[in-house]
C-alpha cells in the first residue's frame, strides 16, 4: 500500500536528479537570488548566532521607524557590491511584534507551514555543531543520523524513513535552531560518496 507522500510521480525515490542547464535568457541574464529575510525578536541575540557563531558581518542597519532591518553577508560583501551579492540575510526586527508568535515553518503542530530553512556549507560541520553548542544553541539534528522525524515533516509521516540512496546524505549533514525557532541546514562543503559495499 502506498503511503501519503509516496505517491507515484516522474521522479523515482532515492535517485538524484540533474536536470540539464536552463538555456539564456538576455531578459534574466543578470537575475540573482540576492538574500532570504526573516523577522526576530531580539536584535542582540539574533545577531550573536548569526554574526559571531555562524561568521557573517552587518553590511547595514537601516532603522525605518516601525521596524529595523539589519542586512547581512559575508563579509567581501559592502554598500557598493550589495545589489549584485549573493548569500545575504535580512533580518526584520518589529518591536510592535512582541507578542506575536513567529512559527518557523517546520512545526505541524503550530501551523508555522512554509518557511523551512537557510542552509550554510562549512568545512567541517562537527566542529560547526561545536560552536554551536559552546555558543549555547539548540542542535536539532545531529550527524550520523538520518532520521526522518528530525526533518521538520507532517506527524503522520515522521516514523518513515529517508530512503537508503539518501541515508548517507543526510548524516553528513545537520540542522541547528536561532534565538527566534528559524532551522539552519549544516551542510560539508563536499558530500562525501557512500561507503562501499566491497
């Protein structure tokens, strides 16, 4: 019997897709994915996990009245390149938000469907989980597992399991929680093959 999110569908489970490049369009050519925004409640905290233990810079703080906004990247990244940057994050501070309840996106059970994550690739992601356990942060999920219930998915599917093509993907790889629920992906900037058999 098939299960809810086993549906057939063009892809097989466990097989890796590459589609081929999308050709040129001169309409899009200089198009960039420039940044992901999401709202905190304390500036202080939120720039400790993101500036000190995840190493990106403040490029700027624009306080707009109602609401601050505190953009930041790595740190080649300034004024004059802003615009044609990439891996930038825009954090939005509304005092006048306080009281309201921020769901990450990967929570059932709060109805916080939507958002996910931001994802970092690091070198070594144990030493990663390191700092962030010394800078006092929640680990999600940790390495070496590749459990299906750590991946912030529906109840009902949470005892399923990644398929085995993927198990050794998603051990080499991590998610961690902000001062304000948002998960950050871990990820090694090289994934390493799975063992073989032989």
């Amino acid at each position: 019997m098939l299960k809810p999110n086993s549906v057939s569908g063009p892809f097989a489970p466990g097989k890796h897709i590459i589609p081929p490049p999308r050709s040129v369009s001169p309409a899009t050519a200089e198009y960039r994915l420039n940044h992901l925004m999401l709202r905190i409640k304390d500036p202080e905290k939120s720039l400790r996990f993101y500036n000190d233990c995840f190493g990106l810079h403040t490029v700027f703080v624009f306080n707009a009245g109602p609401w601050t906004i505190y953009y930041l990247g790595p740190r080649e990244v300034g004024m004059a390149n802003l615009g044609t940057s990439k891996g930038l994050l825009e954090l939005y501070h509304i005092p006048a938000d306080s009281n309201t309840p921020y769901n990450n996106g990967n929570d059932y059970l709060k109805g916080g469907i939507g958002f996910g994550h931001i994802g970092f690739t690091v070198p070594d992601v144990a030493e990663t989980l390191n700092r962030v356990e010394d800078f006092g942060y929640k680990i999600i999920k940790p390495l070496d597992e590749a459990k299906v219930g750590q991946m912030g998915l529906p109840e009902e599917i949470k005892e399923e399991e990644v398929v085995q093509g993927y198990q050794h993907v998603f051990r080499q790889l991590a998610f961690v929680q902000d001062p304000d629920g948002y998960w950050v992906e871990v990820v090694p900037q090289v994934v390493k093959a799975p063992a073989s058999d032989t």
